[in-house]
C-alpha cells in the first residue's frame, strides 16, 4: 500500500491522473496496482494481488480474472496478469454491518517477520502439480470464501469469524502445513482460555501467520480484548524470541474502514516533516551548494530560517518541530559510535571469560599474513585428485533392515519393572552388542547446537536449536524436544536413561538453558548437560588479496556498466579501508559481538574436555565408552543399536555415516584423495565440479570411542581434571587441523539510523578433517551409508515441505518418546 501510495503521488505530480488532489479514478487505480506489483516482483518480495487493495475505497472483492481481447496477456496466457475489483456499496454490506465489524475485530501486528518466498514456491508447485490434496482444500477455501461473502451481505459477524477460523485451521494448512507456528497457535489457544465464547475467530491476513492477524470478539468486550492482547503477544514474544525470527514489537492497530482509498490534497507553505530533513540534509550538507538545483537551495533555506528564528521552542511558525534540529544534524554529519570508550574493555573481558586462546590467535594471525592461509589456500591444490569413494569402502545399512525397540505395556508397568524390549525386525549379533552396550549404560548423545542457523532463517537473530519447526505427535517440537524425546524412547526401551549432552557457544548458551529450564527439561529424565563452549574467535581486518580473491576471482554477478562501475569503485574503497587500518591486525572497532566470531564445530567436542563436562559425565558413569555426536538438524540420527553395535564389534575410532547425495546436497562428502579415503569439506574441493563427482554426503553423525579419541589427543581419563595439559593437547590437534578463512560483512552501528558495513576476515575448523589425520584414517575409521530419512540435514526452512511428503517426518516421530 506503501508502495501504491508513492507511485501515486509521483503519478499525480507528473500529470498522469486527471487530478493533482481527491480519489483516484478506476482507471487510474488499476495502472498504479499494476505498477506497484511490478515493482514488489522486481524488488524479489513476490507482491500479491492484496496488497494494493487499499487504492481502491472500502469493502471490496478481489478476483481473478479471464483474459480478454482487449487484454495484452490474451493468447499468451489463460488468465489476466491484474484481478478485477468489484467495490461492495452499501446495498451489499450495509452501514451497520461494516459498523459491527469494526466492532469486532481486533487488527494485530504479532512481530513476526518470515521470508514467504519459499512458501509462495510450494503453493505454486501445488497448484501447477494439481496436488490431490491441495487442490481438494483449494476448492473447500474456495466455498469458504463464497460463505464469508453471503454472510457480509446477511451482517452475520460471528459466523464471519467461525468461517475464517475454518479456513485457516482447513485448507490454509494443508496448503500450506507452515503456515501455522508454535507463535500464533499460543496466542488463540491464550485467547481462547480467556474470552471463551466470546471469542469469535481467527482470521489470517499473511502469506504467513505471526505478521498480520485478526482476531474477532465480541463487541463488548473488544476495547478488553485489545489491551489483553497487546500483553499476551509481548509475553508471548519473550518467552519465544529466541526460537522465532521477531522483527518488532507486537502491535495492536486501531483502524477504520477507509471509504475513500487512496487519495492526495495539497498543502502549502510550509515545510515537510523534520525527520524528513533529519534524513535528507546531512547529504545535501555535503554536496556544493551549485550543485543543487534552485528549488532544493530554496527549500534549504526555508528549513535554515525556521532552525534559526525559533531553534528552542517545540514548534515553530512552520508547525514543524525544530527543538533539536542543529545537534541532531551535527551528529549525524559527524557521527561517533555509541559506548565507544567501553567497548574495547567489555571486549577483553568477554574474551576471557569465553576462553580465547591468545597463542591460537597468534599462530593464526601470523600463518593468515605470511599467506600460509586465506581463501586461496582453502582450497587443495589443483593437482589434487578427488576421486568417489570405492564399492568396498562404505558398508551399505540404507538397505538393510533397522533395529527396532519396542515397550511392551509401556502404561500398565511400574518403574521399578524391567521393561520388556522387543527386536522386531533384527536379531543379529551387532544388535545385540549394541543393545547390551545401552542397557550397560556405555553410550552418550551428543547434539551439536552452538550454531545459530543463519541459513535456517536467512539472517534472522534466532537460535536453531529452539525453533519450533514442525507439528509433530500434534504439537510444534523444538528440535531439541525432538531429540531429547528420541533418547527418552531408547533409554525407556533397555530400561537405562541416556546422558544427552547439549553443546553450545556463546551466541546460544544463555538462551537453550534459560528455554530448558522454562520448559522443565522437556520432562528429560535422564543425565541432560549443556556444554558450554570453550573456544571463540577474534575478527581480523581481511588482506588486500584476500579481498581481491572474493571479488575478482571468485564468480561474481554481473551488473550492468553503471552499477558496476559502483561496486568496483567501492571494493577499491573497502581494500584500501583494509590497507589503512593494517591487514591481518585485531577487529575491534565496534561492539565486542561484532568483533566475535564461532570457530567452527571441531572445537564442539575439545570443549567436553575443556569444560569439564565430559569429566562430570565419566565420573557419574565411568562404564561410558561410546559418545554418538550429530548435528542439531540431524533430525532423524537416533542411537540405533544395530549401528551403535556396528561400531563396536569394527573397533574403530570414529564411524562416520554418510547418505547417498542428492543434488541439493552441497559442502563435500565422501573422497579418496590423492587415494586416501576421508571426508572433504566443499571449500577444500580443488574444483567446484568436484563435489558432483561424489556418491556419499557427510551427514556429520558420528559414533566416537572416548578412550581412543582421548589418545589422538594425547590424553587418558585421569588427565581430564588438569586444564593446562588439555589445553595444550586441544591445541597441538588443531594445529593439526585445516584453516579455513571466509569472509563476512559487519555492520557498524553509528546512531540516528547510520551503519557502515565493512568485510572482516574470520577462521573456522571442521571435525570432518579429523578423519584425514593418519592416526584415524588408515585403519580407525569406517564409513556407513544410512537411510536419508536418518541422515538428512535441514539446512533451510524451503526443505520442510518435502520432508514432510516423503516420509521423513513421519519416520522421525516414530522414533520420538514424548513428555507424557
């Protein structure tokens, strides 16, 4: 509308509508929609039809539309790219219906900001497909539709309210299964509770409920229902706005019906608001006053008159407000950042308590300035060969049949009984090594949380680990409530809890305990620990040929010649910003959690040792043996006897299990390189078309010997309470262990809506590059290809849909025991 708005205004001041101020005319109306929906396409939002409905004045149906003759889409395309709007005058919904609906209806904005893109490509996928299912919830919505508008024409506002409640939990939902969230079902089930029968519906207004909503009460009881909302939606935002991708605080919308749709008038002498100059000025401060074309000199010096007649006063003769105005221009003309003399002592400390490893961070620094690394030495040299992994190199489980567990009379027996367990489809003699290895208490889980997901969420500020990402047993699960009910089921199963540890960093530690603990451990029985990370990163200013790799080397998009010319101009800026400021010096021009950075996942498991965790873990159960590490968004890897009994009767120190690649499937995988079998990270490839040369993806589910690994690293059982000695150890391994540098855009926060963005250079290690040391790789690791559906990855939230379709879902809730 926003949009619609402006192209409006621009259209009006040059001459294409019949009149400068007043409504629109029809036609009119139908070239700005056109326009602004053109403009939300180009701009990648995917615009819809709805959202240019407020150009047109009060109540109106939007629908599509046959294309005609006199249509340019005719011929081309069955229907017209522009829906027709049909206006409901007042002897279809009359005065005291819209009346009793505005009565009704509370407008919220829930704070929630999703990217709808990968849920405008399902729709559309399903609508093209003629999915059955879809399509026969297409044709319901369809119906429903048609009732709703019957009902506005009877003035019939409860059953309004009945009918969009049907929609939304019916067709909008087997449509689209994401577009419900553990947000937005809270807050009904909230108001539901509170309001009872007098709350009438839900109404989604979104691609995606938790942004725009309408909940639809009694009218006595509206005016309460707005307050109560307002409270509901920022408790409930608290408590989840580590697992969800908030953007603002929830809002509650007084709104009208507007009758007259988009309209102008014109008003004059006097001077635009005084955050438009607040946001204009500064720039126009710095270009020659020559340079600016008389009318901009002649509305400046309006502005400097009003500033200067009345600098003091909260409004001047202009009806603007000017208190402030010169300071404020000042600081933004010269801008300083803010907490800039505590920001390099909070830094310090922040590192201390964090672990930093100041002789690492030297070691790195140096090798990044003598070129020893960077982002041309990520990759192996050209004369590599990579090579698929071998036949007789993977043992294949993805066809075999697995183990399955089975409580017989789970609710009738006591806890003080054995349970009875039932080995369904598998009595092999791995099986039951395995099972007599969980029934002894000698396996742990080991889930991998300390990332915050950015590609999960394209940038959103959430922790992964807490996103409530399916329904699952008829609930939103976390995906740490899906694990943890995965190894509440198995220890239930042999009669023996199973110690699951949680690892976490310093961008998810403080959250994942805090929602733990909100959530009673999800009912966990069992030994449940959170390990702390022990390792952080310190930003470095990127070398010049670092820069110049990314940009000049690395495939780039080509603009056209002007943008171009641009961007370069401003590489040219940003290298020679890193030349002044010292190539492979500290970053610490900025708040310490923009001069921070994770280290990467192989620094997961030395920080069990670090932080004593895994000291805590053995003391309880020194019977352990076997530790089962994965990704949090593993979400099907659960503690399989045949496997776990598998890796056992091999011997080995690390069992990695891959799972056949698919397309999508992009970092590496299984390789013989230079003929020895290992993973490879993808940034390692010499060859981006290396990696389609490979059969297997790293799932990065892993089963590790304890007293094997601790060996690798130097280190017995009984050294595991001197810090000193396994910080050297931790070390000496990753010395061991490739450096990868990338690099990343950091945002330099100034006030007054000011940032500069600048690109920083940052490490990270990989535990897939353990399996290449020759300790691990000649003889001390095996490899197992798993069915996908337990080695998958969700990496985006665009991956869910299939998922769901194909099985997986399904076949992870199986494996899940959850809170009674």
């Amino acid at each position: 509308s926003l949009l619609a708005c402006l192209i409006a205004v621009c259209m009006r001041a040059t001459g294409q509508t019949r009149a400068l101020t007043g409504m629109l005319q029809e036609h009119e109306r139908r070239l700005v929609a056109a326009r602004a929906i053109l403009g939300e396409w180009l701009a990648g939002s995917g615009g819809g039809w709805q959202d240019s409905g407020g150009v047109w004045p009060g109540m109106k149906l939007i629908t599509g539309q046959l294309a005609g003759l006199e249509d340019p889409e005719h011929g081309i395309s069955r229907g017209r790219l522009l829906p027709g709007h049909h206006i409901m005058d007042y002897e279809e919904v009359d005065a005291g219906t819209r009346a009793r609906l505005q009565d009704s209806l509370v407008l919220v904005h829930g704070g929630m900001a999703q990217d709808v893109g990968p849920i405008l490509e399902m729709v559309t996928e399903k609508y093209l497909l003629r999915s059955e299912a879809e399509w026969v919830a297409r044709q319901e919505a369809m119906c429903i539709y048609d009732e709703i508008v019957a009902l506005l024409q009877k003035g019939d506002v409860r059953s309004i309210g009945a009918a969009t409640t049907r929609n939304f939990f019916g067709p909008i939902q087997t449509i689209i299964p994401w577009a419900n969230n553990l947000y937005t079902m809270t807050l009904i089930e909230h108001v539901r509770a509170v309001y009872g029968e007098d709350f009438w519906g839900f109404w989604m207004l979104g691609g995606m409920s938790g942004g725009g909503m309408g909940f639809i009460f009694d009218p006595a009881r509206k005016a309460e229902a707005q307050t109560r909302l307002q409270i509901m939606m920022s408790e409930t935002k608290q408590a989840l706005q580590n697992a969800l991708p908030f953007a603002m605080e929830p809002v509650v919308y007084d709104f009208a019906i507007n009758e007259r749709g988009t309209v102008a008038e014109v008003r004059d002498g006097g001077l635009m608001s005084a955050g438009y100059y607040a946001l204009l000025v500064p720039a126009l401060l710095k270009r020659d006053r020559y340079a600016l074309t008389p009318a901009r000199r002649a509305e400046l010096d309006r502005f400097g008159a009003a500033c200067r007649a009345q600098p003091q006063v909260s409004e001047s003769d202009s009806g603007i407000e000017l208190s402030g105005m010169v300071q404020m221009l000042f600081d933004r003309i010269i801008p300083r950042p803010q907490e800039e003399v505590s920001a390099g002592q909070n830094l310090d400390a922040l590192l201390a308590e964090l672990g930093f490893d100041h002789i690492q961070h030297e070691q790195i620094r140096a090798d990044l300035r003598s070129g020893r690394i960077g982002l041309a030495q990520n990759r192996l040299p050209a004369s590599t060969v990579i090579a698929d992994a071998r036949p007789g190199d993977v043992v294949d489980f993805a066809n075999r049949q697995m183990s399955e567990l089975r409580i017989t009379n789970h609710e009738s027996r006591s806890m003080d009984q054995e349970p009875v367990v039932h080995n369904v489809r598998s009595t092999s003699k791995i099986t039951t090594l395995g099972l007599q290895a969980l029934r002894e208490g000698r396996v742990a889980v080991v889930t991998l949380a300390a990332g915050v997901g950015s590609r999960w969420t394209h940038g959103a500020g959430v922790v992964k680990a807490l996103h409530p990402f399916c329904k699952l047993g008829g609930k939103h699960r976390s995906f740490v409530e899906v694990h943890l009910a995965k190894s509440r089921r198995v220890g239930q199963a042999v009669g023996m809890p199973i110690p699951h540890v949680i690892t976490t960093s310093y961008l998810t530690h403080g959250p994942i305990r805090d929602y733990l603990a909100a959530q009673g451990q999800y009912g966990y029985t069992g030994p449940l620990y959170l390990s702390p990370g022990r390792a952080v990163g310190l930003r470095l200013i990127p070398m010049a040929r670092d820069l110049r790799f990314a940009w000049e080397e690395m495939p780039q998009q080509l603009l056209d010649e002007q943008a171009q010319k641009v961007l370069e101009s401003l590489h040219a800026a940003l290298i020679g910003w890193a030349q002044q400021m010292g190539e492979g010096n500290d970053y610490r021009d900025n708040v310490p959690l923009q001069c921070l950075h994770p280290v990467g996942h192989w620094f997961e498991i030395p920080n069990l040792l670090r932080n004593g965790v895994l000291a805590r873990l053995l003391a309880e159960r020194p019977q352990l043996q076997v530790l089962m590490m994965h990704n949090v968004d593993t979400v099907g890897a659960d503690v399989d006897p045949a496997l776990l009994g598998w890796h056992l009767d091999s011997g080995a120190t690390v069992t990695v299990e891959v799972i056949m690649r698919r397309v999508e499937d992009r970092g590496g995988g299984l390789a013989r390189v230079d003929g020895q079998l290992r993973l490879i990270e993808g940034m390692a490839l010499p060859r981006e078309e290396d990696e389609f040369e490979l059969s297997y993806y790293n799932s990065n589910t892993m089963w590790l010997d304890i007293d094997k690994l601790l060996a690798l690293f130097d280190l017995t059982r009984a050294d595991l309470d001197d810090a000193g000695k396994i910080a050297d150890a931790v070390r000496a391994v990753a010395a061991r262990m490739p450096t990868y540098i990338t690099l990343k855009d950091v945002k330099k926060r100034w006030g007054h809506g000011q940032e500069d963005i600048f690109p920083v250079a940052q490490f990270e290690k990989l535990w897939g590059d353990m399996t290449a040391l020759p300790e691990i790789a000649n003889s001390a690791c095996r490899y197992v290809v798993v069915p996908r559906e337990r080695g998958q990855q969700l990496k985006e939230q665009a991956q869910l849909d299939g998922w769901l379709r194909d099985g997986s879902a399904a076949y992870v809730e199986a494996l899940c025991g959850w809170e009674e």
